[in-house]
C-alpha cells in the first residue's frame, strides 16, 4: 500500500474520532437545551464518515442486504448534515444571505432536485455486491451521474457559507477564539467547493479524493469544537458575572 493512499485512511480514521469526540462533548448541553442541531449534525457526519471507511462499510452494507444500501443511507446523511450545518452556520455568522440560500426557495429545491436525482440514479443502477464509495460501479454512467448529484449539495451549501465565515474571521470585535474557530470553518468550505469544482474536471485526483473531503470534516469539527468552546466559555463568564452583581 502506498504512502498517500495509507494517508488517507489515517486521516479517515482521524476524522471519524473527532466526530464521535465532537458529538460527545457536546451531550451534556443537550439537558439544557444547547446546541441540539450541531449534536445532530455531528451524529449524522459520524454515520457518514464511518460508513466511508471499507471494513465498517461492508460490514453494514451487508447487514442490509448487500445492495449498497449503506451508500445511499451515506448520502441521504451528508445531505441532512449540510442542511444542518447551513441553518447553524448561517445563525453564527449572522447572515440572513446565507440563511435564505440554505432554507430559502432556491435552496429548498436544490435540495430537492439533489434528492430526487440521487434516488433516480441509485434505483436505475445495478450494484449488486457491496462496494465502498460504489468503486466496482464506477463504469456505470448512472453510478457517476449518482456521485456528482452527491457532491452537487455539499457544494452548494459551502459556496453559500464561505464568505460569511470569512467575514467572521476579519470581524475584529469578535473574540479571538470565535475568529479562529470561523478560519477552521472558511477553510474547511473553501476545501469543498474546491474539491467539488476539482470533481467536474478530467483531473485524476488519486489520494487526493479522500484526503480533500476528510480533511474539510476534520477542519469542520475542529471549527464546531472551538464554537462551541467560546459559547461555554461565554456562559460561565456571564453565570460568574451575574453571582458577583
């Protein structure tokens, strides 16, 4: 096995425990009611990214007959994760624009149209036999038109966030730490609009087509974790303030 392609099963193993250590700490706040909808959305991404790594993909897939059906729940996971993510995200960094791309008609058919499409083509291939990422498929025009619709969403919901986080990153009255969780998170949607639009083109991106995707969820949850620590950092700062008046 070759020093890129071991690469990037590390750095899939890396992100699938920082999803599971993302969503973990975020469980306490769940009795208060705080931050309901990333926890989803790093449970969602956990099932994705697991379900992205060969020997757990098999193994489910072949829980569910064998049809790649555990690809299809993948998809279905990824879509509800940058849903998630865009209404958050668009919250965090105030921005109605945004917002209304994400959950505003245009948003909600691109969403609907991705889904469609995505189930049109999975329905009208033959994929009998597990296979990661449908790689056994790949000389299926309708396998290749299924990976496209899946990568068309993801793509769009970034393209939608990634000026608002780096406006965030050059907000000078923000603090530090929300500045620095808001770079993780602008280079995090960069790397996916990137590899989307890299996707389009005959360029054969090797090692480079797991290492692009995985190392924007490791810079997502990254950029989570610190959002989430300046928010808890917050909180106790105002509780401490609020015994002292």
């Amino acid at each position: 096995m070759g020093e890129p392609r071991m690469n990037a099963l590390i750095i899939q193993w890396v992100a699938l425990g920082l999803c599971v250590l993302g969503a973990a700490v975020r469980i306490p706040g769940l009795r208060k009611r705080h931050g309901r909808t990333i926890f989803a959305a790093l449970v969602l991404l956990t099932v994705a990214v697991a379900l992205s790594i060969e020997p757990i993909y098999l193994a489910v897939d072949g829980l569910l007959g064998g049809a790649n059906i555990a690809n299809l729940l993948l998809r279905l996971a990824l879509y509800a994760v940058f849903l998630l993510l865009g209404i958050r995200m668009a919250a965090a960094f105030d921005s109605n624009l945004a917002r209304r791309l994400v959950v505003g008609p245009v948003g909600v058919a691109i969403l609907a149209l991705v889904v469609a499409a995505t189930l049109y083509f999975f329905v009208t291939s033959e994929l009998s036999g597990s296979s990661t990422a449908l790689r056994d498929f790949g000389d299926q025009d309708t396998v290749q038109h299924y990976a496209a619709a899946g990568r068309l969403y993801p793509g769009y919901v970034a393209a939608c966030l990634v000026i608002p986080a780096v406006a965030a990153v050059l907000d000078h009255e923000a603090r530090t730490i929300h500045r620095v969780a808001s770079a993780f998170l602008a280079c995090s949607f960069s790397i996916v609009v990137v590899f989307v639009l890299l996707r389009l083109t005959p360029v054969n991106l090797m090692a480079w087509d797991i290492v692009l995707p995985f190392s924007a969820i490791v810079l997502t949850v990254v950029g989570l974790c610190l959002i989430w620590l300046s928010h808890t950092l917050g909180r106790r700062r105002n509780q401490q303030a609020n015994k002292l008046v």
